[in-house]
C-alpha cells in the first residue's frame, strides 16, 4: 500500500486526527493537496507558527504564533463541508497541558464536521494521553519511480541528454529525499561531473548522510570473496545468491534473503565475510555502532536503535553489519540499566521478523552461547554458520593469498607446505600476522624475507586456540548438533 493509499483509508475510516512523521515538509504538503484535491476537491488550510493560516482568505494570518488558537478556528467551522487542516510543527506544542485537552474535545466535533487534521513533525513520539485519539504515520521518502520521475523533470529543466541509466541513477538515490536529490543534481552539473563517475559521486553523498547520524558507519567494499582462504560451503552459498537483489529474482518470485550470523573464534574471517559480501552483491555495507546505541538518557537508546533501521531502510538495498552482535544483545542482561537492553533487544527481534526490506544483516559473533534463543532461532537469519579453524588444505590457500598479494612475482619460492603443516590451529588472521611480522624482521636487516623468518614468526606466536579452547569446543557442539552449519 502506498502513502496517498494509506492516507485515503484512513480519513475514510473516519480517523480525523493524523500525525505524520517527516522531515520533508514541502513534499508532503504538495501530497496532502493532491489528496484533498482528489477526494473533496478543495484546497488545504496550511497553518505554520510564524504565519498563521495560509491558503483560506477565511483564517488569513489568523493564530500567529498561537498553537491553541489554530485548534479554536477549526473548532468554529461548523460547515459540513470536508476540509483538511495541514499544521506544520505542531509536534512541538503536542505536549502542552491546553493543546492535549483541547485535541480531546475537537476529536467527537470534527467527527461529525468532516473536518481532518493533518500535523507534521520530525518526532515520532506522542503523549499517552492521545495516543486514542491520533493516528501515527511515516512518510516515506521516495520510491524509486518517484526518484525517475524527479530525475526525468530536471533533466528536462536543465536541458540534459543524458545518457546514463535512469534505472541504475534513481537506484543509486534511494534513500535521498527529493530536495537533497535535487541539490545533488544541481552540484554535479556545476562541477561538469555527468559521467559515469556520477555514481562514485551519490555514493560518497550518501556516506555523509549516514555519517552525519553518528550511528552507522559506511565502509567501501574493496575486499574479494576469492581473497579468503577456505569457508567454500560460505563461499558457495553467497554466491548463489548473488542476484537476489536483482528485478528477475523479484519477478521469479524469490523472498528477500534475510541475513546470516557468522560465529567462530577471533581471526577466522568473520568481519573480511561482511566485506567480500558488500564487494560480490554490489551493495552498500553500513556498519552498526554498537557504542552509539546505548545512552546514558532514558528513551535514547531506543530511539537510536529506530533511527538505525529507518536509515538502513532509507538506503535500501544495503547490508547491515553487526560486529560481535552477541556483546549487544545478551541473554545475561544487566538488571541496572532499567530495561534499557530488554527494549532495544524487542525493538530490533520484532523488526527482524517483520522486515520486508532489501537489507540483508550479516551478524558476527564470537560466544554463541551468550546470545538469547530469540536471535537464533529459525527464521531470524537464514543461516547461522560456523567458521572453524582452517584445516591444512584452507591454510595452503591462506598462505597463498597472502604471499601472492605481497610478493606476486615471487610467491611461489616460499614452502607454504610446510608453513601449512606447521600452523596447526592458527586462525587465518594469525597467520597473517607471521607473515607481517617476517617481514618486519627482515626489513630491519635489510635483506628479503624468507620461509625462515615465517618460522621463526610462527614459532614465537601463541594461537589465540590455546587460549579459548572452551569457545572452541562449544561451538564445535552446537556444530555437531545440526543447529549451525560449517562455512
């Protein structure tokens, strides 16, 4: 159902008092007198602080700066006649001893006037007392057809011949509202900028967007999935769904991919997979603060976990990447922070069952067992997998990546077989890091590493598996139980 569909529905289902949250107040007024064109053939009355009523040579600059008195010229109309009331900001005021009662007693009267009221604001929130009486709406930014038929209007305007996809640009905008689509447009013309490196472009624009909101970061898919070492049952499965993103797969009938949950122990690759993701799908990859979620004031962790999904939202279709999820949402929660982790945790499993969004989340987590049943139980993700130290075979292949990306000419002089054989229990990382650190060592000499440095490297080094044998043997249950799957 679309917005005007909604907002029809609900004003013939009698609901006269209609809160719509907003930060694009010029698009939803031009939407709001397009309906009232549509359904009574009249204009809108537009009401702002500053000004007063607009648009009705009636209330002409009535109720400036008087918020009670706007509410008392509706409740004089006694016409029959249908008439939508557009007051802007009135969010501010909602929470006015006067204003409260005064929307009480205006409900019954412009039930029987055909009177509605439509007030806009950027808060979500409405006091208690009136949540009976006023109906909650989003308004949505705009869709793609929406973002080419804006595009379709400037090119005309500007006199552009462009040559660039339609489809691909109104893409790459979805999340923009159309004022900032508009201004990002006019800056790329002025910058001579309309080719094909228009896209790097919206992507750096839309960073700063999500960067400005201090919640999510944007990270640029740069990592290959052929540059990790093993994980071929991951590999595989990430593959196949590579275009299910994509409008065929949509006509095919195939449901949005929901996410999945990778768990293993530190260095096995698990923030790489949320990368190469991002790289093979073609996707934008948003990144979860996990420290800017909970706040020290009551209500502003919950409203920080809401914002995060009305971004991800927004940017749809995007991967979201929850690192080490299992430090945020606990099944030992902390009985001092009043709730706070309850909330935030049923705001973000209701969201997760409910979504029908293209954002695919791919959680990481190093203790499985600290996570509640909820987040992962069937249908939450669609699969959880496992990823295990790398066996002798997935150690050649990491050994390989490493060395051929640092020394391409000469990758093949070093005994990566023995190296392998050597490295029993070592995480891909770790590994890794013999390799750096072979090269510090002989740098420091003056001289090109060897295989020999990598062993004296790898002899000095304690694999983080000797440390947490236990994670390891739990995981490696939940395993051999059939409830997660091995990448």
């Amino acid at each position: 159902m679309n917005f005007e569909t909604e907002i029809k529905l609900l004003i013939s289902s009698n609901n006269t008092i209609i809160y719509i949250m907003t930060e694009e107040e010029d698009r939803l007024e031009y939407t709001i007198y397009q309906i009232s064109q549509k359904i009574f053939q009249k204009k809108i009355n537009t009401w702002d602080f500053i000004d007063g009523y607009k648009n009705n040579p009636n209330y002409k600059e009535n109720a400036k700066k008087n918020p009670l008195q706007a509410l008392e010229i509706i409740e004089k109309d006694l016409s029959q006649t249908p008439e939508i009331f557009f007051l802007k900001d009135f969010h501010f005021f909602i929470n006015d001893l006067s204003i409260i009662r005064k929307i009480k007693n205006l409900s019954k009267l412009i039930k029987i006037n055909n009177k509605y009221i439509i007030i806009s604001g950027t808060e979500l929130e409405i006091p208690t007392t009136l949540k009976e009486y006023i109906h909650k709406v989003k308004f949505p930014l705009p869709n793609k057809k929406e973002i080419q038929i804006e595009l379709i209007r400037l090119f005309k305007i500007l006199k552009i011949t462009n040559e660039l996809s339609l489809e691909n640009l109104s893409i790459a905008y979805k999340g923009f509202s159309i004022s900032r689509i508009r201004k990002s447009i006019t800056r790329i013309i002025i910058n001579k900028e309309l080719n094909n490196k228009i896209f790097d472009i919206i992507l750096k624009e839309k960073k700063r967007f999500i960067e400005q909101t201090d919640i999510l970061n944007f990270h640029s898919n740069t990592e290959k999935l052929e540059e990790i070492g093993g994980l071929n049952n991951l590999k595989k499965w990430l593959k196949m769904r590579s275009y299910t993103f994509s409008k065929k797969a949509q006509q095919y009938g195939i449901p949005k991919p929901r996410g999945i949950l990778l768990t293993g122990i530190q260095g096995t690759g698990k923030s790489l997979c949320a990368k190469t993701i991002s790289k093979q799908w073609n996707l934008p990859l948003l990144k979860l603060d996990v420290s800017k979620i909970f706040a020290s004031i009551l209500g502003e962790s919950e409203k920080k976990i809401q914002q995060m999904i009305n971004i991800c939202e927004q940017v749809s279709p995007c991967i979201l990447w929850i690192d080490e999820i299992d430090k945020i949402f606990t099944k030992y929660n902390n009985n001092n922070d009043s709730g706070t982790t309850n909330r935030v945790t049923n705001i973000f499993l209701t969201w997760l069952s409910e979504k029908n969004s293209y954002i695919f989340i791919v959680a990481t987590a190093n203790n499985i067992n600290n996570l509640p049943l909820e987040i992962i139980r069937k249908g939450r993700f669609d699969e959880i997998f496992f990823l295990n130290l790398p066996n002798f075979e997935e150690r050649l292949n990491i050994f390989q990546i490493h060395l051929k990306n640092l020394r391409p000419l000469t990758w093949k002089k070093y005994n990566i077989h023995y190296l392998s054989k050597i490295t029993i229990k070592f995480s891909g990382s770790e590994i890794k890091q013999a390799i750096i650190e072979a090269m510090y060592n002989a740098f420091y000499e003056n001289r090109e590493f060897k295989t020999k440095d990598i062993v004296d490297a790898i002899k000095l080094m304690i694999p983080i598996a000797f440390t947490d044998e236990i994670a390891i043997s739990n995981l490696q249950l939940w395993y051999k139980s059939g409830k997660i799957r091995l990448a």
